[in-house]
C-alpha cells in the first residue's frame, strides 16, 4: 500500500518540487526510511508504556498472563510508521543497488536478507565438517 502511494502520489509530487525525475535520491530515501523506524520505535515504547501504566491500575502487575482491556488499535500507528519506513528504506535500497552499481553486478542487492544468509550459513556449517582452525 505505502509502496504504491510512494510510487503514484509522493514521486510525483516531489519531482515537481525538487526538480529530480525520481524525486528523491536513493540515500534520502533510505535516511528516511531509518528516522521513520526510529519514530516508529518510540510511538511502540510509549505504547508500551501507556499499556503497562493501565495494567498496574487494574491490579495485574504480578499475572503475566492477564489480558489489559485495552484496545489492539493502539498498535496501529506504529505498524503503519514501521511499514512506510520499510517502503522508504527497500525503495531506496533497490534505486541505490540499480543506480550506483555496475550493470554486472546491479542484481546482487535484491538477494537474500541478512536473516537469510544467516541461517544459509549455519545450514552450510552444521551439514559440513566445519572446524575453525585453531589460532597461532
């Protein structure tokens, strides 16, 4: 959703603004992307804190498996703050990856995550006989 508003609604109007075909430039979109997570970060830890000050005024402190009647809709502004950061940072990823790098090489930023090549990794070193050598 944030993608396609980015893509039909923000673009546009920055391109006329700044002057810039794709309105911003690739670093710009990802900083962006990053001070969005940020906010996003401290919308959810006051979030948090507004549910715990409710759940000690209700006497469950000590029941950790109590429900607070609070609403699930306070979640919302965060999540929707998460994913227009993660619409801003993959964007800008991708501009940069096709924009900066050589043609040979343009394709290799949209490979795995780093969750993802992390647990390739570990796959790899547990099916093989990996041994770190020892040290000097």
């Amino acid at each position: 959703m944030w993608v396609a508003f980015s893509d039909r609604v923000m673009v546009p109007l920055l391109a006329r603004y700044n002057g810039r075909p794709r309105g911003l430039n690739p670093i710009v979109r990802m900083g962006i992307g990053s001070l969005l997570s940020c906010v996003a970060m401290a919308v959810a830890g006051i979030t948090e804190s507004i549910r715990r000050e409710k759940a000690i005024k209700e006497g469950l402190e000590d029941n950790p498996d109590a429900v607070v009647d609070i609403s699930a809709l306070w979640l919302v502004p965060q999540f929707a703050l998460l994913g227009l950061a993660e619409a801003f940072n993959a964007i800008g990823q991708l501009e940069f990856f096709y924009s900066e790098l050589p043609q040979s090489m343009s394709s290799m930023g949209c490979g795995p995550s780093e969750d993802e090549r992390t647990s390739l990794s570990d796959e790899v070193e547990e099916e093989s006989d990996y041994r770190e050598l020892p040290s000097a």
